[in-house]
C-alpha cells in the first residue's frame, strides 16, 4: 500500500524558503569583472606608450633615484588595481601566486627551477639580439638608450636598483602571469590562450624599449606565462624576473664603467 502523503492545496500555496549557500560554495558571478581587467590591461598599455619618451629624461634630470621611486611607486598602485581585480573576479592572492609552499624542499626546487630559467632567459635575450642585430657594436637603439640611462651608476644606485628589480619581479608576474592571464584564460576558456594574451600586453607595457626589443620582451612574456601554466606557480617566475632585471641594471653599470676607464670602445 502506498503511504505518500499528497500536499494540500493550503500547503502549495505557502511560500518557498530561499535555500541558503553551502558553505564553501563558490558564488556564481557576472562576467563584468573581465571588463575590468580588459579596462586594466588597456590603462597599462596607455600609460607604456604616453611616458615612452619621458624615461630617460625623467632619470637624467630629476637623478635616478627619484626616477626609481616613481617606478617603484608605480609598480605597486598597478598590484593594488590588480588586487582589486583578483577580488573581483573571486580569486585570492594565494590562489593567483600557487597556493604556499609546504615543504623546504618545495622552496628550494622553486628557487633552483627559477634561477635555472634565469640563465635560460639570458640566452634567449642574447640570441633574440643577435637575430635582430641588436648586439652589433655601435648599435645604439631606442632600448639600449633608455637601459644606459636609468641604469645605476655607483653601488648605492645599484642597491637601490636592485630593490627596484625585485619589486618589478614579483608585481608584473601577479598582474601578468596571475591575474591577466588567468582572466583572459577563463574568459577563453584556454589558458594557452590567457598566455598569449598576457604576454602581448606584456611586451606592449614596455613600449619605451621599441618595437625590436618589444617582440623579444613579447617571447620572455611567452616564456613566463609558459613556466606559470606548468608550475602552476608564480614563485619560480617571480625569482628569474628579479635576477635577471638586476643583471641587466648591474651589467650596464660595469659596461658603463669599462667604457669610462677606456677598456672598451
């Protein structure tokens, strides 16, 4: 015998009771949060080609210095955009950079796997120069022009510089290759897509270098956003960003410094 008790009509017309969340359920949101990073991405490239011209002056006449906390100060307003963009979109921090590290064997393998890239970016950046015949001697273009400039020239510089470098390294990863990438990734649905998209806007943020060396930093960006997706962290590509914009800085000081002593020409 069926025992099914059947709703009263008094009982169908009572109201529902909403269902409340299950804790830890993520909540659906509106696609409007791409927009903000599309609007972040744009606001980066714009400001990359409006101060194009105004590096190398902004260092010669104002002293490399000030021209390093401007950037500084820069680099950390563009996180906080992409920090509000991360919440935004529902993400956290620690989700964007690859959770935390466990074990000391996990911190060790990422600073071995990020310095290993290192020495792999300088290669590239050598071969990518040869390939454009950026290397020739005498060759001075848009790029070597603004790096001899804003590079340091005494050891307190370089001290400075090099906070300047790992500032750099660890903000451009999270905005690049953490937040960028993973929105454009979702928004396609690829995160080789999201890849590509960030690291054209990665080789666009640097448009005071020129078009040469903006398809080179096109290929690192390529290079990073690759190192991120088979990682699935920041950390490695956080600590070869710092490192190699510090050689740079520390190599044209000690080419700068040959080339005063009459060593080279």
């Amino acid at each position: 015998m069926n025992d099914t008790v059947l709703p009263s009509n008094s009982d169908l017309n009572q109201p529902v009771e909403p269902v409340a969340p299950v804790a830890g359920e993520p909540r659906k949101r509106g696609s409007w949060h791409y927009l903000y990073a599309a609007a972040l991405a744009s606001l980066i490239v714009l400001l990359s080609f409006l101060g194009a011209d105004q590096q190398a002056p902004l260092a010669h006449h104002h002293g490399r210095f000030l021209f390093y906390s401007v950037t500084i100060g820069s680099e950390l307003v563009i996180l906080a955009l992409a920090y509000l963009g991360i919440r935004l979109a529902g993400m956290t921090l620690r989700e964007v950079i690859g959770g935390r590290w466990e074990t000391v064997e996990d911190a060790l393998l990422d600073v071995a796997i990020g310095f290993g890239f290192f020495i792999f970016l300088l290669v590239t950046v050598a071969s990518l120069g040869l390939a454009f015949h950026l290397n020739r001697p005498g060759n001075i273009d848009q790029g070597k022009q603004v790096i001899q400039a804003i590079a340091p020239r005494s050891g307190t510089e370089l001290a400075v510089f090099i906070c300047l470098s790992v500032v750099a390294g660890l903000v451009e990863e999270v905005v690049f290759r953490g937040y960028l990438q993973k929105e454009f990734g979702n928004l396609a649905r690829s995160a080789w897509i999201g890849m590509f998209v960030s690291a054209a806007l990665f080789g666009l943020s640097h448009g005071y270098e020129g078009k040469q060396r903006m398809v080179i930093i096109f290929v690192l960006g390529a290079l990073f956003g690759t190192l991120t997706i088979l990682r699935r962290s920041l950390r490695p590509g956080m600590i070869a960003h710092a490192a190699f914009d510090a050689f740079v800085g520390a190599a044209a000081m000690f080419v700068d410094k040959l080339a005063k002593s009459g060593a080279i020409k």
